[in-house]
C-alpha cells in the first residue's frame, strides 16, 4: 500500500518516517517550494493509513516547527492510484508552480536517490519512482511542454527583461547553493550576466563559485547592498527589511515557497519583488500539448493494472517455474547437458511471456477476475491476495 503526503514544509528526513514498524519504506521529496512524502505500508489501509499520517505530522512539526493540528486539519486524502497518478504528474512538471518546469523531475529521481542512501527506500517505491521517471521521459518526448525549458529561473529571468534588458555589468546575487541556485547561474550567464555573486549560509558558498566561476559573498547584508538584483533559491532563511540599507534601485526575485523573502521588504524605497504567485500570474505560458495529461493518466493507469496483476502472473510463474525444476533434475540425472537446460528455460520464458502480457491487458480492462479464475480451471493456481481494504493506495496532501 502507497501512501503520499504533501505540505509546504521541507527539512523531514525519510529516515524518520522509515523508523516506523509499519513502514516498509520511505521517500521524501523536499524542493524549495514542495514537500512530498511517499511512504510504503504493509498493514491494511484503515489500520495503517493513520498511523503514517500521524508519522508523518510529528515529523514535520518535529522539524520545522508547525503544530500537527493544523497540519492534520489542511489534509486531503488521495485513494486508489491516484498517489500513482500523483507522481508522474509531478514528475512531468504538470502539477508544477510554473506548469511544465524542467527541474522537478530530476529532483523526484534525487529524491529516490538520496533515500537509496539511506537506506529506506523499497522494491514497491523504487518500482514507482522509475516508472515515473520514464512516465516524464515520454512526456516531453512526445508533447510540447516548452521545447527550450521551461524553469522557473527562465521564466523568472523572462520577465525580468523587461527592467534589464542588459545583462552584462549588472550586479546579481544568488542566495543559495542548491539545483534550482545551479540553474539560475547556467540562465543567468546564457543571458549574457558577468557580475555574479552567490551567498550561502551552509558554508558551501566557494566550492559553488569555484564551479561557476563566480564570487562568493561571506556578508549577506554586504552583498545585498551591492547587488541590483537578488534572486533567492534557498528555504533555510528569509531575506528581511534590515537586511537592505539603502534606496537604490533592486529587482528581488523569490523562487522559495515557503517565502524566501518577507513581503515587507516589497515595501522599501526601490525595491520591486517578483516572487512565485507573480510568476504562476503573469508568466506568458504556451499551451500545453493536450496529449500531456493523456499520457500521464495512460501510465498511471497502466502502472496500476501491472500492480493489481502481478499476483496472478507471479501464481502463475512459480507454478510453471516449480514444474519446470522438476524437469531440470529429471534431466540431471540423465545427464544432460547445459545446452538442454538452457533451451528448457528459455522455453519456459516463452511460454510465460503471452500469458503475462494478457494478466497486464485484462487487469486495465477490469477482467482480471476472469483470468485468475482461468488459472485456476485450468491449473489449480489460486492467486493469494491480501485484504481488498490492504490493496489501495492512500495519500493525503497538505494544501
């Protein structure tokens, strides 16, 4: 059983929601304007479901700060394969701030990764993640989602001509170190930009201007005071009125949600912010292929069907597979060669690979009643199932 949450709040560890007995594994997908985690349970969902709902709203209050209660109160519940469905939208840039944004689907997949590390991923949320990030493959391999990226840095940068229509010579600094702070440099320099500066709290400020071939900035309101604009990619602090002296002209660009940036400094003399909900506003987007959502709903759907199928199909292989051992040793003991061997398994693959396709087609068509009844007519396999409560997915998102 999957299980998705969603919140406006990062910094939760999957290794503190894999803790759990019930939790077979966890992955948490934390960007600076997301939250996700997706968290596999092997309880039934009225048993289980609340538990990791539970798991998961003490670990965000534990780590950022918020009550549960009113985490627990915004909830919306997800079922079936909407989780699935869920992800690869996600994953494809369709349920994005700016729709169709580039960076999201490699951030699902570092988020897969970094759970590898950890070790608290599982066979069920890597199977779903690698889907999802062929899922995004196909998308934009086949629909129009904006041929030359669609970023929220680009976007950003966009509107920004308007005020700058000339890079080069203007001061910019880049608050954060992260992929969406990598992907405003590479915009930044593509626009012609050869004053750029990046801060960071973290300590890792110089090894990131070293790669970009930037200045490091140490002080913060130093470097604020310098720059005419500033373009935050960090949730790990805010940009506040004390930190800007002065009333030159400054264009403040905030790409975190939570807020990078507090909207009283859109208050100071010549200071203009253009911040997330501008960009979703204002942001002249081109259509999106109307295959886009066609697609996602096509493999989500047929991620579910495989799923729903796999027991029948794995009945039907350990039956064929434990006849076929039988043949094996009979053929042993005659002494015959790899070869035979060999050809046997091969088959037996053959054999099985009709059969499995059709548990796959008759699952999306609703009829996998009739092929588990079949396999039991015809071969005394009977598909064992866990509780029909135990087989859905649930997810719960935070709004």
């Amino acid at each position: 059983m999957l299980f998705c949450l969603t919140a406006n709040h990062r910094n939760t560890e999957s290794d503190i929601l894999a803790e759990h007995d019930y939790v077979t594994g966890a992955i948490v997908l934390a960007t600076c304007n997301r939250f996700e985690a997706y968290i596999e349970l092997e309880e039934p969902l009225t048993a289980a479901s609340s538990l990791a709902a539970e798991a998961v709203f003490e670990a965000l209050a534990i780590r950022v700060g918020a009550d549960a209660e009113a985490l627990r109160a915004s909830a919306t519940a997800l079922s079936g394969d909407a989780v699935v469905h869920h992800l690869f939208a996600v994953s494809s840039g369709l349920e994005s701030m700016v729709v169709g944004e580039e960076e999201i689907g490699g951030q699902v997949q570092r988020a897969l990764g970094t759970a590898r590390e950890a070790g608290t991923t599982s066979s069920g949320l890597e199977r779903l993640f690698q889907r999802a990030a062929h899922t995004s493959r196909e998308v934009r391999a086949q629909v129009d989602l904006g041929a030359s990226g669609r970023s929220l840095s680009r976007i950003a940068l966009d509107l920004a001509e308007s005020r700058i229509p000339d890079w080069s010579g203007v001061p910019v600094l880049v608050v954060g170190t992260g992929s969406y702070a990598a992907t405003t440099i590479h915009a930044l320099q593509a626009r012609g930009a050869d004053d750029l500066h990046v801060f960071s709290a973290t300590g890792r400020a110089d090894r990131f201007a070293t790669r970009f071939g930037i200045a490091a900035e140490r002080d913060l309101h130093a470097a604020v005071a310098a720059a005419r604009v500033i373009i935050t990619c960090t949730a790990r602090y805010t940009l506040r009125p004390d930190h800007f002296a002065g009333s030159s002209p400054r264009l403040v660009i905030d790409l975190g949600l939570p807020r990078n940036v507090d909207p009283a400094v859109e208050q100071l003399p010549g200071v203009e912010l253009l911040d997330l909900e501008r960009l979703g506003r204002h942001a002249s987007l081109p259509e999106l292929g109307a295959g886009a959502h066609s697609l996602v709903g096509s493999a989500a759907a047929a991620f579910t069907a495989e799923s729903e199928a796999a027991p029948a199909i794995v009945a039907l292989r350990s039956h064929v597979h434990a006849m076929l051992e039988g043949e094996l040793d009979r053929l042993r003991a005659r002494g015959g060669d790899e070869q035979a061997e060999a050809a046997l398994r091969h088959l037996a693959g053959v054999l099985l690979h009709g059969p499995s396709v059709r548990a796959r087609e008759l699952a999306a068509e609703g009829r996998l009643g009739e092929y588990e009844a079949a396999l039991d007519l015809l071969f005394g396999v009977r598909v064992e199932r866990r509780d029909a409560a135990g087989d859905e997915d649930q997810g719960i998102r935070l709004a």
